[in-house]
C-alpha cells in the first residue's frame, strides 16, 4: 500500500466516462487543500468499447504512478433510461474502481448531489455553476472542462470528509477544516445565488 508523507494526502477525483473521463488531482495537507492538476482522458471514438476501456486502464495507471494518490473519489452512476449507456458508465467505473483496489488505496464513492452540495451548496446545482465554484473554491485561473470539474467536486468532497475524520483523530474536531467554504444552502442567500448564476451564464457565454 502507498502511503504519503504525514499529515500530507493526494486525492484524485474520477468522473467515470468510456469516450470522457475527467480527472483531478488535489493534496490535502493536514485541513487544507490545494490544487495540483485536473484534465480529460479522451480515448479514440473510433475504437470499440474494449479498447477504449484499455486505453483508459493504461491512463489512469500512468496518472497514478506520477501523482501516487493515497485516496481515490469516484462518482456513482445515476441510473439513465438508456441501460446501454448505463452499462458504459458502469464499465468505466469498473474500470477505475478495480486499478485503485489492486492498489490497495482508500476508494470513496460520491454521488453527483453529494458533489454538488460539497461544492456549490445545493444538490440540484447545472454543470456550469459547478465548474464555476470550482473555478473559485481552487483559484484556477480557467474554468476547467465539464468533466475535469466533476471529478474535482468529488476529489473536494472527499477532501473534506478526510479532513474532518483527520481532525477528530487528533482531537481537534472542534476546528474547523481550513478548507474552500461551500453556502448552506443555494437559497440562503440571494444576493449569492444570483452571483454564481451570473457567473455560471458568463462562463457558458465565454465558452460558446
């Protein structure tokens, strides 16, 4: 099993996909945490599932040799009306959950309103309100891609829940985590909810 420096932990954060699957790479150091890098596996569109599944083995090996994470956070499906797009997703999840598991790392499983309340505060968040607040909470100069931004909300959200089980450890559960605040709630505060809207439309605007 690898372990990390004490007090120290890499966190990488998969948002499972056969033709996209997103990635990110945060270190959590004692409660705080900080970005070291996201980005895409983009496995050819014109090879069969198969081999685009080989392809996504080979880079998230080769990304987990270079970044040697302690902790894995993987999203859940959700269940789509399509069972073949459902039974893809399944695959790449698979795929990711067995490397991490012959690695003998720490797996936690989130599910998209899990991450979307870590991050933006309310379970039913768009994907651009998303990238946006991890834009922020991480202070990237760029809004990541879609699904490099999902698998940072994980990452975030599992980061958070590691720094509070860290704390108790210690015995300062009573601190709080020196961490990107996410609101209570998206309705706690109008003023708020406009500004990430505001953000979120800016974003989509640049990007068309």
């Amino acid at each position: 099993m690898q372990h990390a420096q004490v007090g120290t932990r890499v966190i990488l954060g998969i948002d499972p996909g056969t033709l996209r699957m997103g990635w990110g790479i945060l270190v959590l150091e004692g409660t705080t945490v900080r970005h070291r890098a996201h980005g895409v596996l983009r496995p050819a569109a014109r090879d069969d599932r198969p081999r685009r599944l080989g392809a996504l083995l080979r880079g998230l090996e080769a990304l987990m040799d270079a970044h040697r994470p302690d902790l894995v956070a993987v999203e859940t499906a959700f269940v789509r009306r399509d069972p073949r797009a459902a039974l893809a997703l399944g695959e790449a999840r698979g795929v990711a959950l067995a490397i991490a598991a012959a690695r003998e790392l720490e797996i936690r499983e989130v599910s998209p309103s899990e991450t979307k309340r870590a991050v933006v505060g309310g379970g039913r968040a768009t994907k651009e309100q998303v990238q946006e607040m991890v834009r922020l909470q991480l202070a990237l100069a760029e809004v990541p891609p879609e699904d490099a931004a999902d698998a940072l909300a994980a990452a975030l959200t599992a980061a958070r829940t590691a720094a509070l089980d860290a704390a108790t450890l210690v015995g300062a559960s009573r601190a709080a985590p020196r961490l990107p605040d996410p609101p209570m709630s998206m309705t706690a505060s109008r003023a708020y909810y406009a500004q990430v809207v505001a953000a979120a439309r800016g974003t989509k605007r640049r990007k068309g």
